[in-house]
C-alpha cells in the first residue's frame, strides 16, 4: 500500500504510518501482569504455557495445511514453510517429506513419547533450501509470537525496594527508590511457571493439562535461571528474617515479580550459531563470567549470576529454539550439546549450572558426515558413536519437480516471492512456460529491458531436474523427461491416454542427491542477461531475446568452468542437455502449433456435443437437446472425425455409416474414456449428465492434439522453408502474420514469437517431405 499525499490536504503521510506502527505495537505487547493474573490466564488459554517443542509445533500447525504433489505423490504441506508471515520471502519449496518427517519428530519429543534425547539435524547439499528453513523458521516464530493464541512470555524482577543494597542488576548501578528501570527481565527468558517449587508446579500443570483438549500436553520441568534464582533468593531470605509467613506471596508479589509477554526473535527465545562466531565452547554455548563485574557485585563468596554474559547460543534459545549453522564448523560442541536434549540442563561453570528448554536443530552440508565418519573404521572404538546416535538426520535434497524448480528460478532471478498455491494444471503450466522480462543495468547507469522468452526458464529447470533424477529405474519404453513429468504432474501423456505415476515402481533412494544447484542456473542466466547476441532483425529487438536453446547451451557450456563438479558428474550431466532440448522444442512446437491452428481450434462445446452423439449412438439411445429427444446425427459425428479429428477420411465410411475401424475408435477411445472416468469420478449422487464431457482428462488429450498433418491437410501451399522471409501474398505470409499474432496473444513478445517460430519451422522442414 504506497501513502499519496495531496498537497492542501489535511492528511499527513508520515503521521499516518507512525500511527499505524502504534496500532501494530499495541496489537503485539500486553501491559505486563501478576504471577496470578498469569496463571489465570493460562487456564484460560493453556497454549500461552507451552514449553519449547510443543509451542514450536503450536506455530507451525497454526497456519493450516495445503495439498501439493511432489515426486507424483499428493502430500499434505504444512504452510508455515510457505514462510506466509513474511510474503513467502524464505519459503521452502519442495522437500516437503523431509518437513513432515520434522513436523512428527517434533510431535513425538513435545508429547514425551521418545526422541527427547535427540537433536534434530538437517543435512544436504548447498542451494537445497537449509538456511531457507532458518530463515522462515525465525520468520513464522516471530510472527506468532505477535498473535493472542502465539503470545510468549517470561518474568522480571525488581529487588530494589526490599534492600538497601543496590539490588539486583545486570552490573549497572540503582537507587534505592522503586522505579521502573528497576525491574530486570530473565536473559535466558526463563518460563513463568518455573518460579513455582516443583511439586506445586507439578500439581499445577496436571490441572492445565486435564483441563485443556490438546493432542500434547505442557510439561514445564525447568527451575528458575541463576540471575532469577538470584533475586528469588535474596527476596527470600529478607522475608524469612523478617519473619513474613507466607514466604512465595511475598517474593511474588507484583511489586517484586511481574510477567510480560516478548516477541519472539534472534536472542529472545531463537538461538542462532553462525559459521563466523568463535570463543571458547563455553562462550559459545552459554556465555562468559565478566571479571570487572564480579568485583562490583557483591558474590557473597561465590561467582554472582548477574556478571554472567549470558549471550551463548542455549541462553539465547532458552524457552524454543537453538539452531547450530553449519555444523561442521561448530563440530566440537556437538559433543558438549550430547546431554542437553534429555537432561535440559548445561553447567556455566563447576558450580553453577542452568536448567535449559530449547528445541536443538543443527543444519550442514554433506560435510558433516565426513567429519562424523573419520573415525567409522575403529568399529566399535567409534569415539563419535555416541553422537551420532544422538543426531536425527532429515536430509534434504534437489527438486526434482519441474514447477517447483522453475518458480525458485524466478525467485532467484527476481523479486517475485509469493508461493505458487496452484491448484489448477494449466494454471501451473502456463507459470512454468511463462516468459520473463528483467531490466538490467549496461553502461553508465543505463538500463535495458532483456526477455527470457516463453519456456526458456522451463527448459533451464527441465535440464535442473534431469540431472538430479536416477535413470537405472526408468521401464523400457520411457525416459528421463517421462519421469520428471510424472513426478510433477502426477501422469504422462500417451498416444490414447494417460499412464499415472501408481503404474510405476520408482526407487527414490538417489532422487535429488547430486545434480545442478539453482545457484549454477541462476549464475549463468545472470550472465546471459548482460550479454548481447549477434542475432538481427529490421524491425523487431531481437538481440534482447534469450531463448531455451540459449540458456540451455550456456548451461552445459558453464559446466566445464564450474568448480563444484567432478569430471564424471560433467560427462553426466552434458549427456543429458539433449533430452531437455528436445523436450523444449516440443513445447515450442506445442505452441506454433496451436496459433497456427487457432483458426480450426474445436470449441468445448463441440467436443462435448460430439462425446454425447457417440455415447448415444453406442448405447442405442438419443440426445437430449433444447428441442427435445434426437437421434444421434451419423453427419455430425463423421463430420467431426475427418475435419476435426483428422483420424479418417471418405473410405472409412459408407456413405455417413462408420466402417468397423470408426467404430472400434469410437467405442475403445472415446466410450471406454468415458466410462473408465465416470467410474473413477462416481459418488453416491453421481450421474453420466453431470459429467463436464469436454473436460474428461482422456478424452481431452485425444481431442485436442494439433499434428503437423493437419496444418498439411488444412493449408496445401503452405511451405516452412519460406518462414523466415515468406514470399508477398503467399498462403505461408498469410500464416505466418496470423501465427505471429496469436504467439502474441499468448505470452509472446513480437521479438520471441519471430524467434521461437523459426526455431520450430527449421526443424519441420527437414521433415515436411
């Protein structure tokens, strides 16, 4: 939403924004509250109380999911990967197993059921979408952490009123008088209910859960951290000398201990250890003691919590989550993190230790398993044994969908972000071939405007995928392309039908292990953008044009000059650029085709008046029409398969009557569609006058194909080789002019439909005769 500001008008744009982030901010924090009012409202709404796998799970399950197909299976995706709180900026694309898979875990380790002792690991190679997760991971959290069912909260302390002393203090000085700059929140966000001793705690939680009809109940095991354990001690013993009979009122009491809600974040519940970061494990797990504040607080004979750092990864991630980045670089705290997850506790030093609830995930490259491997020889002397035991590993992987491939190449090609929530075929089909128009910079300052014209990203990500799929478990009589179809689609294409996914037996255990990453893609379609063709034209801007064959050929050409693969995985991939091309080409053809043929397209309409002429012709029966009861017309019928359909000619009939081959067609291709699909489609109220006849899958497939023999039928001075620079007043000018116009009512620049129809038309001519 952009603000127009008028001038004379009493609105002030900036005024306007500054009120809208006020409405938003009073929509994310509460005024902080009483341990009891805290308590009364979880009773009312137990989630608040949620421990760190279980509100975790709580946010992702709280966007819902969507259906999706991958690998030619229909999942369900749980759209909080779809990074929806961030207009899908760091959405995950695919993998959405593997997510799943997390989802269960996480599931099964909030409800106590196993896997406590666990840490989660995400493991794959580069550009495969980790540090995505992260990113969204932080993203949805955030959010919910905004929202009432997602509200997170901690304590704060104020001891100031109850000594003489300076109190308590992060190493700053306080007055003795009581004001709000006395109160000092847990660093480590410690939970609400850890204030309560444990069996009371314990009883507590028991009545929230019995309460309460969620799948998972809470469990709050943790005490109090040592900076809180501080104030509460303090508090305590000076209303145990004082005699004060009830001892947790009084140092619970509103003016001593408050409760506030916190936006969840980087260092506010997300801990987050980067590659670059260094100290000591210690430092890096926890935090570190602070000499110089040692001396200034008074430690009463021991080391004082509150000249403790507290900035390690596990103090940040208390109460959700703690992320280890690259793994590998941090592979010597993996061993020191072995009894975090089921003991919940970490030591700040000999004597100090600190009770943690925090969901570990830790992401790598393959590089990780090297490292956990190099001692796999000594057998059972394994001194990394006991780790990897501990590690869960969810692997992620290439796409190996071709619409999932092609929509994170715009992504990376563009500012587009929003996720492709499709449910429609064509409408996923017409996004895959969709052209691209990107302005880049060239000179000084200037900008230009370059076309990645129709299926030129669709052939990039064709190519992508082809690399990453296995060829040993492809039947005879397929390939590759059958293969990366079906996976996206569900089913591939056959002369008279379908064959669906269910027909075959893939294996799936290397699918999306090695292949091109979208990073190589997304660099070399760069690099095409910036440079100019030798291509001409008189009138139209073809040199701005880049086309599939373009992106294709700069693709395997780039793979001699990429360090990232080894010389077998560029013989590999080289021999496989070829089966992309011709599936390009196909689909350019599929297109010239079509405008070529605009003119002679069947209406839906037609073809459904057609389908039900032959079902009643079969079944002996008439067809019902706004003039009442008639018998199938044989005219229209033939009319439909020769003009149409181009199947027959004269000699398969007699007179209107089909021959036997007319009507084996008509009742193996057309009545056996029919039937197979209203059976598969049936319910309880199901009826063949319900059926959409036009839009039946098989029936569509065999009706609507455009061959080069029609144009041939249709057009007799019609010539490709003329193409490029058709003679004046010639059938083929005629065509062509027509052809051109319709590319562009498709999606077409004048540019790339003059491109893309030559392309096509060089290749039919070596055939036409």
């Amino acid at each position: 939403m952009t603000a127009k500001h008028t001038h004379g008008s009493d609105s002030d744009p900036a005024r306007d924004y500054v009120e809208r982030a006020d409405e938003h901010l009073r929509g994310t924090y509460e005024e902080p509250m009483s341990l009891d009012a805290y308590v009364e409202a979880a009773f009312e709404r137990p989630s608040i109380a949620a421990h760190a796998s279980k509100y975790l799970l709580d946010a992702i399950e709280s966007m819902g999911t969507r259906t999706v197909l991958e690998e030619g299976e229909t999942r369900q995706r749980y759209r909080f990967f779809d990074d929806p709180a961030n207009d899908g900026e760091h959405a995950v694309l695919g993998n959405t197993e593997v997510l799943n898979g997390f989802v269960d875990d996480l599931r099964t380790i909030a409800a106590e059921r196993g896997k406590s002792e666990k840490i989660l690991w995400f493991d794959g190679p580069t550009a495969t979408g980790k540090s995505e997760l992260k990113r969204c991971l932080i993203n949805g959290l955030r959010a919910y952490s905004r929202t009432e069912e997602g509200r997170r909260y901690t304590v704060e302390w104020n001891v100031a009123s109850a000594s003489d002393t300076r109190g308590l203090s992060y190493g700053g000085e306080t007055s003795g008088a009581e004001r709000e700059t006395d109160w000092y929140e847990s660093p480590v966000q410690s939970h609400p209910l850890s204030v309560f001793p444990a069996d009371v705690r314990g009883e507590l939680l028991a009545a929230l859960n019995d309460q309460s009809d969620d799948h998972v109940p809470i469990a709050v095991d943790t005490e109090l951290d040592p900076f809180c354990r501080e104030a509460y001690d303090h508090l305590e013993e000076k209303y145990r000398r004082d005699g004060t009979r009830d001892l947790f009122s009084a140092v619970t009491d509103p003016t001593h201990l408050r409760v506030k809600n916190y936006v969840v974040d980087v260092g506010r519940g997300i801990g987050v250890l980067h590659s670059e970061d260094d100290g000591s494990p210690k430092e890096r797990l926890v935090g570190s003691w602070m000499p110089g504040m040692l001396r200034e607080l008074d430690s009463r004979g021991r080391k004082n919590p509150q000249a403790f750092s507290y900035d390690g990864v596990l103090s940040q991630g208390n109460g959700l989550l703690t992320i280890v980045e690259d793994a590998a670089q941090h592979a010597d705290l993996l061993q020191k993190l072995l009894n975090v997850p089921d003991e919940g506790h970490v030591k700040l030093d000999k004597g100090t230790g600190m009770d943690v609830d925090t969901q570990l995930l830790i992401i790598s490259n393959p590089d990780l398993d090297a490292e956990l491997d190099k001692y796999a020889d000594r057998n059972g002397r394994d001194p990394l044994k006991a780790l990897k035991r501990r590690l869960d590993k969810h692997e992620f992987r290439y796409l190996t969908n071709l619409s999932l491939e092609a929509e994170l190449i715009r992504r990376e090609l563009t500012d587009e972000t929003a996720v492709w929530d499709v449910d429609e075929e064509e409408e996923l089909r017409e996004r895959v071939r969709a052209p691209l128009l990107v302005d880049v910079q060239s000179g000084a300052g200037a900008v230009r405007s370059k076309e990645l014209a129709p299926h030129a990203i669709e052939a990039a990500a064709m190519y992508s995928v082809l690399t990453r799929l296995d060829g040993e478990d492809v039947p005879a009589g397929y390939d590759l392309v059958d293969k990366a179809l079906l996976f996206d689609y569900g089913y591939v294409r056959e002369d008279d039908g379908r064959t669906g996914v269910e027909e075959f037996a893939f294996d799936g255990e290397s699918e999306g292990i090695h292949g091109i990453p979208v990073t190589f893609t997304r660099d070399v379609i760069a690099d095409l953008l910036h440079e100019d063709t030798d291509r001409w034209h008189p009138d139209l801007d073809v040199e701005r044009v880049v086309l599939p064959e373009d992106v294709l050929d700069a693709m395997a050409q780039g793979l001699h000059d990429a360090p990232v693969f080894s010389r077998s995985e560029r013989a590999e991939y080289e021999g496989r650029v070829a089966m992309a091309k011709e599936y390009v080409l196909d689909r350019q053809e599929e297109d010239v085709l079509a405008a070529l043929l605009a003119e002679h397209s069947v209406e839906r309409e037609t073809v459904a008046e057609y389908v039900e002429h032959v079902y009643a012709w079969d079944g002996d029966e008439q067809v019902e029409t706004i003039h009442g009861s008639i018998d199938p017309d044989p005219l229209r019928m033939k009319l439909f398969e020769t003009e149409q359909l181009g199947r027959f000619d004269e000699d398969d009939y007699l007179g209107n009557q089909p021959t036997e081959t007319v009507k084996r067609f008509r009742r193996e291709k057309i009545i056996t569609a029919l039937n197979r699909y209203a059976w598969q489609n049936r319910d309880e109220e199901f009826a063949v006058d319900d059926v959409d006849l036009s839009e039946i899958p098989v029936i569509r497939s065999v009706l609507d194909t455009n061959e080069w023999a029609d144009v041939r039928r249709l057009y007799e001075d019609f010539d490709p080789a003329q193409w490029e620079d058709p003679p004046e007043n010639t059938e083929t000018a005629r065509l062509k002019a027509q052809t051109v116009e319709e590319l562009i009512d498709r999606g077409y620049t004048p540019a790339s439909a003059e491109l893309t129809s030559r392309a096509v038309m060089r290749e039919v001519r070596h055939r036409w005769d």
